[in-house]
C-alpha cells in the first residue's frame, strides 16, 4: 500500500490515516506530496495527485492493486475492511458507531478551532492562544465539546484511549491534540492527561519527529509567524 501525505507539520489531514496505520502496525509506504499553493501547471502538487486522485488533495491510500481511496473517513472504513482484526474501529458494535459518530463529529465540525487554530507542530503559540481563549467564545465552545466527548468515551472505556485500545478515534483527534498543546488552550484535567498520552503515543511521536525534521516554512500555512 502506498499512503499519499503532504507536509507532516501542517496536514491534519495526512495525520489522521499515518498515525493509525502506524499504530496498527499496518505496512505501508509513504508518499510526501508537499504543499506548494500553485495553480494550474505550476502547481507540482495538483500535477503529483492528479493521477490518483481527481479531488486533488490528500491524504490518497492505494492498496495493492493501484485502487485509490481518498479522505481521511473513506481510508478508515476502507482499512477496516482489509484488515477486520487490526483494531481500526472498536470491536463493540455499539462503541464502533461511537467512535465512528465523534470522528464523522471532528471530520464536519469544529471550525472556530481549525480557523484560529491550525496545526503548526513546531511552533508554539502561547500567547496567541490565552488572547484568542479569552476573545472567541467559539473557541471555548469547541473546545468544551471535544473535553466532553473525550470524557464521556473515557468514562466508560476505562481509557486509557477513549475506546480502550488506540484506534480510528484516537488518530482522528491526535491533530486536535497538536492544536490544543502548540497554543496552549486549557483543559479540564481528564482532558488534558488523554492529550498528553495521544501526544505520547508511539506513532504520534514518529509524525511529529517527522514535522520537526521537515525545517520548511509555506507561508500559506503561517497566519502567526513570517518566518520560521
């Protein structure tokens, strides 16, 4: 399998998929398609995925016989069905909807934090997080959602991931932990320790490994800096 990924320090996106496949032990190959913002025939990244992918984004998963699935809920389910026994989902028909609703939750919703908040690995924005805490209520808002479906998951999992064992779920909120932590956005305690073992968690070490090593800077992704 090939996994089509853009720059590890800002593609929540291309998190999502890496993360669990990783952390699934699920072998694959990785392909980085860094982000460029061109348009038309400039663009090397429109020209990269445009043989696999007619949506043109990432991330794009091709299984062994060169089909392409793409979007972060499709490559999910599309693993779940090669691989039943890895753990993609929940094995509890009951807590597989859960966590099949909150990631459909995450994937369509919390826009307030996406916008103000994008994924920057290697930055850290302390200031601008208490500034934007205390002006956006819409902030505070998502955030106290995400605290509690966090919660409610934990409560009656047991934990220490919020269906037990680290799946579908955890990887798709592994981006809102880089979010919540690079600007420094409070949470409830429970919250926060589930963050910091999303954060500790061997394969997101590896994503952020791979964001630290990346030493690139795409203006377009930057709102907060000018520079690295």
């Amino acid at each position: 399998m090939k996994l089509y990924i853009a720059n590890k320090n800002y593609s929540s996106w291309s998190m999502r998929p890496w993360v669990l496949m990783k952390a699934l032990g699920l072998t694959f190959d990785e392909v980085m398609v860094p982000f460029d913002f061109h348009h038309g025939a400039d663009s090397r990244f429109a020209a990269t995925l445009a043989p696999v992918n007619p949506a043109g984004q990432v991330p794009v998963l091709i299984d062994d016989t060169g089909f392409a699935v793409w979007d972060t809920l499709a490559i999910a389910e599309a693993l779940h069905d090669r691989f039943p026994a890895a753990g993609v989902w929940p094995a509890d028909l009951r807590r597989r909807a859960r966590a099949r609703s909150i990631c459909a939750e995450m994937h369509a919703g919390f826009s307030v934090l996406r916008r103000l908040c994008p994924m920057n690995i290697e930055a850290h924005f302390p200031e601008i997080g208490a500034r934007l805490w205390a002006d956006e209520a819409g902030l505070r808002a998502n955030v106290g959602r995400i605290e509690r479906l966090w919660q409610d998951a934990l409560a009656e999992s047991g934990g220490p991931f919020l269906f037990g064992a680290f799946c579908a779920a955890d990887a798709y909120y592994a981006p809102v932990v880089m979010r919540l932590s690079r600007f420094a956005l409070p949470l409830a305690p429970a919250a926060k320790a589930y963050a910091d073992r999303v954060e500790a968690h061997p394969a997101v070490q590896a994503w952020i490994a791979g964001a630290l090593a990346e030493q690139t800077y795409v203006p377009e992704d930057e709102p907060y800096r000018s520079a690295r």
